[in-house]
C-alpha cells in the first residue's frame, strides 16, 4: 500500500464504522448486549485504525485543496466544517461512553450513548462525503 492509497482506505474505514454502529445500534435495541458489547468494540478500533491512517497521510501529504467552485465549494465546506467540529467531539464522547459500559456505569452510559452514537454516526457517514467530493468528484 502506498501513501496515495490512504484517502481510499480511509473511506473504507469509515464505511466500515459506518456499518458496525448501524448494526450496535441494531443489537442493542435487540437487547443482544453482549453481540452489541463486540460490534461497538469493532466500531472503536475500527475509528482509531482511520484516525492513524488519516494522520499519517496527512502528516506526510498536509492539507489538500478542494479544487471545485461554485455552489458545490459552499456546500463542500459545509459538510467538512461540521465534519471536524463534530469529529474533534466524538472521539472523547466514544472514548467516555466505552469507559463507562466497561465499567459498569450503565445508566451513564446509556445517557452519553444517546448523543455520542449520531455524532459518531455523523462524523463516519460525513468521512465518506468529504472523501467523494475531494477525491473522486
């Protein structure tokens, strides 16, 4: 794999976490607390494996230029600025919220889930768009 390979990689991973808390949120409206304990688990180390590969491109590439105008550009920074915000936010939120299930804090845990699970949500499915509209647009 090579560096110019990342920004697709990335995409896969968020794709992946994407799918992995679509199905937590299935299981654990199931009750299938111990399927939904693993699939949030894959979810976390899914997001921390993007989270290195994404540093590690751009450690080594810095930014990228979206190259659109018009319309596109307004809505393309939209989508990224809200992206980062809520990305700088939903790392500590899953981080908390996995402490305190692991923990046994479930009451607290449950309270924190029901907002960290659509930031994080947000932050994998908007991942996707920035990629498409900067990468394969």
């Amino acid at each position: 794999m090579e560096l110019r390979d990342l920004p697709t990689l990335n995409a896969l991973l968020n794709t992946t976490a994407t799918v992995l808390l679509l199905t937590g949120y299935r299981l654990v409206r199931q009750r299938r607390f111990d399927a939904h304990k693993k699939v949030m688990l894959a979810a976390l180390a899914v997001s921390a494996a993007f989270l290195a590969s994404y540093l590690i491109y751009h450690f080594n590439v810095g930014s990228v230029k979206f190259q659109k105008t018009g319309a596109i550009r307004i809505v393309y920074f939209a989508v990224l600025i809200s992206h980062t915000i809520l990305a700088a936010a939903a790392a500590p939120m899953a981080l908390i919220t996995v402490y305190r299930a692991w923990t046994n804090q479930l009451a607290r845990h449950r309270a924190l889930a029901r907002i960290t699970f659509p930031v994080w949500l947000y932050v994998s499915v908007t991942g996707v768009v920035v990629y498409w509209m900067l990468y394969r647009m």
